[in-house]
C-alpha cells in the first residue's frame, strides 16, 4: 500500500508540471515565377560549313615559266607582298621591242610634223598645190595615230612585265600552293589560294519551308562537333533567291566572335529560331514556362501548380503544350498573363496546398 501511495503521489504532482505541446503545421515555401505572354518560338537545326569571310585564288594574267616561288603553304602574307615571279627575259625582250617602235613612230612622226608645217605656209603662199598640202597632212595624222598604237604597245609590255610578279591582294595566309619553279604556267591558272584574316562566316543550305521565315541581320546560335562545349553567335548576312540543291537557298552566316580552333571547311550547326506553328496546329500568343514547372499526368496530360493570392494555396490546373525549347516550355491554354505557378518541385505539392512564396531576391543553393 505504501508503495502504491508513494506511486500515485509521483503521478499527481508529474501532471501539475507538465506543459501543453502545441504543434503547428508547416507552410512550404516554393520558387515561383510570373508568366508573361510570347510568340510560339520553334526551333530548327541545320548543318554548314565554315568558310572564309575573304579567300580568293590567284593567277598570273600572262604566261610564262615560274622562276621563283616566296611563300610555303600555311605562311602568313601582308598585302602587296610577293609571292610569285616568272622569268622576266621574254617580257623584257617585248618591252624593248615596243620602245624602240615607239621611237621609230615618233621619228616619223616629227619628219612628217615638218613637212606638213612647211607645206602648210606654202600652199598659203601659192607655191604648192592643195592636193599636196593634203597628201603632207594625211600623212602627218597617220604617223601621229602609229605613235598612239606603238605608246599602246609599250604600256602593253609594262603591264604583262609588271603581271609577271604576283602580289598578295590583302593580308592573310596561303592555304593552297600550286606551282613550283620551272613550271610552265597559263594565263589565269590557279597559283595560289589566299584566305583573308576578317573571320569566318558559315554557308548553309536552308530549304524552303523555312527560307521564308528568315531575315537580314537576324542572330543565331552556332555549334561545331570537333569543338566541343563552343556555343558561337553568328549574324545572318545574306539570304539567297534562287534555290540550288534539292530546293534549297544558300544563306550566309558571319560569325560575330572569333576562335582560334576555327577553321575553314569545318562543320557547323546553325539554330534557326523562329515563330510557328504548335504540335497541335496553333498559332499565336502562348505562356512560356521553365521545364521544371510541369507535372505528368495520366494520358500524356500535362498540368501546372498556379498560385492562389487570396488563399495562399496552389491549384493544379491543366495546360497545353505545343512546344519545347531551350528548357522552356511553350502553351497555349491553361494559363493567362500575370500568373504565378510553382517552377520547382511540384512533385511534391497537392492541390489546394498552402504554400508561402521564396523571396525570388534571395540567393539559394542545393
């Protein structure tokens, strides 16, 4: 009995101290979002080349043989320098022979200025006939029109003896070499390829489903496979009218940035992005909507957590997909302009839940 006593006393005075546990439940915080309105942005991805933005081949204009070749494959050249000479002895030979058909035409040309003068101030006096005044005069205006053709001539030999010597049209690099000494070469066969130092540009063939949807001075995203990780921007330049291949226009890429791993003849992948039409068939305004704000429903259906204000809960509603792009989502029903949703964590929240907005301001990590 006195055990039981001592017992139930401990009991009583146990339940006089003990403090009531009040338990609240917990509000969940959610990232969250304002959703705004956009054009249906698709998504399009071609394959090109990189080229060049200035390359060209060079030639002699004249021929002859190759005496010297300056420049190897892969060297740097400055404009006006020299790349390439042919032997100058028949171009010489020509030039010489051209003054001194020159100096011949202007020796008959003053004999022929003398009689002409002399004949003019006689047939004046009466002491020659009209029809030999006119036969000294023709004749001075024909030895006038040979000094016109042997000048020719000259200016001719100087030009060909100045062609004999090729010259880099700008600065650049050889990218191609082929000719060596000794060899005999035409008139406008290829000499040598110069690629000009202002960047890269990228050639692609579009076809013409999208050719329409382009525009000048448009930026784009480009890609290269060897060049892993290197997301470039690049600004349309030209757009083809005519198509080539398999109905498709070239359009011309200029790269706004430049790498020093680039180089001509790589391959390139180009994002075109453009507004179009949804998997659905719609067209217009959509809701644009982080990836992560979507939760999968049963029959491929998609919904989302939008906001509450008044109530402070989420309600989940659904919504239509019609594209996807760069992690955004793109719909055409299911959400309005302003809107709040819920862009992380979804799987994790329930309709009518009551939730409590991050602070969007605050910096967080994982």
């Amino acid at each position: 009995m006195r055990i039981l006593l001592t017992i139930l006393l401990a009991s009583v005075l146990l339940g006089c101290n003990e403090q009531a546990v009040v338990t609240e439940k917990a509000i969940r915080p959610i990232a969250w979002s304002k959703v705004s309105e956009t054009n249906l942005k698709q998504l399009r991805t071609l394959s090109g080349v990189v080229a060049p933005v200035e390359a060209t081949n060079l030639s002699f204009e004249v021929i002859g043989k190759v005496e010297t070749v300056e420049v190897q494959l892969g060297e740097i050249v400055i404009a006006g320098q020299v790349l390439a000479q042919l032997n100058h002895r028949s171009f010489d030979l020509s030039l010489q022979s051209a003054q001194a058909q020159l100096d011949k035409a202007n020796a008959a040309m003053a004999e022929a200025k003398n009689t002409f003068e002399r004949y003019d101030k006689l047939v004046k006096q009466g002491l020659v006939s009209q029809s030999g005044f006119d036969n000294a005069k023709a004749t001075y205006d024909s030895n006038k029109s040979a000094v016109g053709v042997a000048q020719a001539q000259v200016d001719i030999a100087n030009k060909n003896l100045q062609d004999s010597t090729l010259l880099a049209p700008y600065d650049g690099v050889i990218t191609k070499r082929l000719i060596e000494p000794s060899q005999q070469i035409g008139a406008g066969q290829a000499a040598f390829e110069v690629e000009g130092n202002h960047g890269f540009e990228i050639e692609v063939l579009v076809p013409e489903t999208l050719i329409q949807e382009l525009k000048q001075d448009t930026f784009l995203a480009i890609r290269f496979p060897v060049l892993t990780g290197v997301t470039m921007q690049g600004r349309i330049n030209e757009i083809g009218t005519r198509a080539q291949s398999a109905n498709a226009f070239p359009v011309t890429v200029i790269l706004a940035e430049t790498n020093n791993k680039l180089r001509a003849g790589m391959t390139a992948e180009v994002d075109f992005v453009f507004d179009g039409i949804g998997r659905t068939g719609y067209k217009g305004k959509t809701i644009a909507v982080p990836m992560t704000a979507l939760r999968a429903g049963l029959d491929q259906k998609s919904y989302v957590f939008v906001y509450d204000i008044e109530a402070s809960v989420v309600r989940l509603r659904q919504v239509q997909t019609e594209n996807i792009l760069n992690n955004l989502v793109y719909l055409s029903s299911g959400l309005s302009d302003g809107e709040i949703i819920a862009t992380a964590g979804v799987a994790f929240l329930r309709d009518g839940q009551q939730v409590t907005l991050l602070d969007n301001s605050t910096q967080r990590f994982n």
